[in-house]
C-alpha cells in the first residue's frame, strides 16, 4: 500500500494506524482553542489555502477533521454516503466539482457562503477583513463585526437553509457543538454580536422540529436544543438590549420547556425573566415585583432538585428587586441568603447556566443593590472588589461599567471617567456595557476623548 500524504498541507505522511483525516500539526491548525465545531474554522490558513487552490479533497477532510466528526458523521450531515466522504478525500474525480454540490455542502455544514470567495478567486486572502487576522483568531469587534456578525446578519453572506430529510445523531452532535461555540464566545465578546447567529440555527432546529423525520429519542434532543437556543437567544437579545425579542424568546423557551416537562428549563428561563424585569424596573419600578413573581414562581419549581447555586442565583434575583423597591430589610435578607447558599459550595448537579454564580457575582449584585438603595459610596468598595475576581473578559468589562456608574454616582467625576476612557479599549460586543456608560456620556463634555470614542463605539 502507498503512502498517504496530508490532503491539507500535502507534506506529512499519515500513519496507516491514524484515524485522523490530515496530519497533527493541519488538525491543530484548525482546531484553535476549541477542537469542536470551531468559530474561525473558515478563516483558517489551510483551510482557505485548500479553496485556493480547488483541492477539494483537502478542504472536505480539514472541515471534518476541525469539527471532530467521522466520516459516517459528516456523510450523514451533507446528505452523503460514508463512501462518497471516503472517495472525496482520497481525490477521486466526480465527486463535489460541481459548484451547485459545492454549495449545498457549504449549507449542510451553516458555513457561510462567503467563506468560499479564495475558491472562486483563486487567492487565499481573498475576501479577509482589511485588517486582517492574527495567528490566533483574537479578533477585535470591527473584525469580528465584518468577518461573523456580517455573515449571519438578515441571513446575509448565507446560503439558503439546510433541512435533512431525516436527522441523525450526527446533526444533534453538530449542533450542540455548535451551540457551545455560541456560548463560549458569549464569554469572550458579549452577546450583541451572536445574535444574529443564535437566531440563524433555532430557525433551523425549529425546521427539523417540523419539516423533518426523527426517532422519539432525537427529537427530544431537539426539543431540549430548541429550549437551550431559544435561551441563549434570549440572552443575546438582552444583552443588545432588544428587551422584546428577548421576552418573546424566554416565552418560546418556556413552550419548550412545557414540551419537555422540563423543571430545570422552566426554573432557568423563570429566573432570566426576573432578571429583565428587575433591569426595566429602572424605569417602571413596578416591574419589579413581577420579578418577585418570576422568582417564587421559580423557587417553586426548583425544589427538591436545585443545588445551592441555584438557590444562591434565584436569592440573588430576589435581593435586586427588593432593592429596586427600595425595602432594604428584604434586600439583605435576601442577599444574606444567597451568601449562606454560595457558601454550602458547588455541587456535582449544578446546571450549566448556574455556573457564573461566583464571589465576584455575589459582590457585584451588594454593589447593584447598594447603588439601588442611595449608597453608590458602599457600591464602589463591592464594586473594586469583585472586578479582579471575574473569570470573563464579558462579565469584567460590565463590572468596571458599574464601577465607573458608582464612582460618578459617589462624587469621583474624574475618577469615574480615568475608569470608563480605560474601558472603552475592552468594551466588546455589550451594549449592557455601554449602556452602564451612559451617565457617565452625559456629563462628559462633547469635545472630550471619552464622549468621542463611546459616541463612535455606539454607532458601531
């Protein structure tokens, strides 16, 4: 038997004994930091080298090596047989040379079209961001804004919607992988910016919901995916401070919740709910008992499973409320609850969405309250606490936010706009963040370098 050289980089011999498609340093190159399903696979450099240059047999290996799939998998996905993957990346002739099967590929797989410009152009920088891509994929938001957000906005840079015909396990596989890239990247560059893209695949999962055939085993998969997608959309939603589609969200992920019979969905989503409610209490301060709606309600169905970080989490949602409210013996019976909770430790059974509830959290929601309840000098101490205490990039820059807003609130004008001009170099895809900066705009003078730089990071 001959050897097999790496379809990506056409230089390393695979071992006979290897299951990966291309060689370790090509699997690496493409994996980044996240070996599943990875968010800058299409910008990749062997990636789009292989486009370049028409290998198709690279290319089709690369995307199946980056996203950890077999070859059954990704046949399963494209609508393929294993030995079509199998003939493809040995080279053979006749497989996916015609352009409309390129594409099709392309949809099955949610790569967006415009990743494929270095196979029509023939150059594998084509169609990159001016600025470029460093080695490591860390994108700034005006790279990120042109090379992701630009992709999945209105559909845009999109091909038309891939639906099998019957979904597999390999679907589910890809999707949940896909879902967890939009939550990692949550944590890098805020919500803002994945809107788009989380709104993109639950129009999708919905699709399958309907139009396609599955065993009962998949489609409660999809229903618990559809559950999850319309929560994180939600989030996102907030987080862009599109406060309607966002409880328009939170009420289609209760639907799924019902769907399911899910407790646990119903108790996270009762919680974010609360949490909206608390935020546009700020304005409509009565929304803020139909928080302490959403949180008894929430207590309710969280008991005889929730963990203590749940707990801690729905004490949490409480103490805002209260404060909103003004009833400051509620406020730090409330707070004092989630610290008695926070302290029992984690617990082998705490869900996913609970896992931010943290020191830092809790010191920031004192500093929330005691802005809430007219000591922003109490506030800045939580506040100057918590920030080197955050694990998120994300949830760090919303703190200092909150820092600056206490400062300004406190008397500290100058120290307040030294903490937000510094910011506003880390401030990503958040307009929570932004948002939190406002007081601080509105006294800034309009010739000054802070109201300059929001102003432009606001219209971005």
């Amino acid at each position: 038997m001959g050897e097999r050289l790496c379809p990506g980089c056409r230089k390393a011999v695979l071992s006979r004994y290897s299951r990966d498609p291309v060689c370790a340093p090509c699997l690496r190159a493409t994996r980044g930091a996240r070996p599943v399903a990875p968010a800058w696979l299409w910008d990749c450099s062997s990636l789009r080298q292989a486009l370049a240059s028409a290998d198709l047999a690279a290319f089709v290996a690369i995307v199946r090596a980056a996203m950890g799939l077999s070859q059954l998998e990704l046949a399963g996905l494209a609508g393929w047989s294993q030995s079509t993957v199998n003939r493809i990346e040995s080279g053979e002739r006749g497989t996916i040379y015609d352009i409309r099967e390129i594409l099709r590929f392309a949809d099955a797989i949610d790569m967006p079209r415009h990743a494929l410009i270095p196979l029509l152009i023939g150059d594998p920088v084509a169609g990159l961001p001016v600025e470029g891509i460093n080695p490591d994929m860390d994108m700034d938001r005006r790279q990120f804004n042109g090379v992701l957000a630009g992709g999945f906005a209105a559909g845009m840079g999109w091909g038309s919607m891939h639906i099998p015909t019957r979904v597999e396990a390999a679907h589910v596989k890809h999707l949940k992988a896909t879902v967890e890239r939009l939550r990692a990247d949550d944590q890098r560059i805020g919500g803002a910016m994945l809107l788009g893209p989380a709104l993109h695949l639950l129009a999708r999962v919905r699709r399958m919901l309907d139009e396609a055939d599955y065993s009962e085993a998949i489609g409660r998969q999809l229903v618990a995916i559809a559950g999850g997608l319309s929560v994180d959309a939600g989030w996102f939603a907030y987080d862009s401070d599109d406060q309607n589609l966002a409880r328009g969200l939170y009420g289609e992920a209760r639907l799924y919740a019902d769907h399911a019979g899910d407790r646990e969905l119903h108790v996270q989503v009762a919680s974010l709910l609360a949490m909206q409610a608390t935020r546009l209490a700020r304005r409509h301060p009565g929304r803020a008992r139909e928080a302490l709606r959403f949180v008894a309600t929430a207590k309710e169905l969280a008991r005889h499973w929730a963990t203590p970080r749940v707990y801690a989490l729905l004490e949490l949602r409480e103490t805002s409320a209260h404060a909103v409210l003004g009833d400051g013996r509620a406020c730090r019976r409330s707070m004092t609850n989630a610290w008695r909770e926070f302290e029992r430790g984690p617990h082998e059974n705490d869900p996913g969405w609970a896992g931010f509830v943290s020191e830092a959290e809790l010191l920031s929601f004192e500093g929330r309250a005691a802005v809430a309840l007219g000591k922003p000098a109490a506030a800045v101490e939580f506040y100057r606490r918590s920030v080197d205490k955050w694990n998120s990039d994300r949830n760090r820059s919303y703190g200092r936010a909150c820092l600056a807003d206490a400062l300004l609130a406190s008397g500290a004008k100058s120290d307040a706009l030294a903490e937000g001009l510094d910011l506003l170099s880390h401030v990503s895809g958040s307009r929570r963040t932004l948002q939190e900066l406002a007081p601080l705009r509105a006294v800034a003078g309009e010739s000054s370098e802070f109201a300059d730089r929001y102003d432009r990071l606001l219209a971005d």
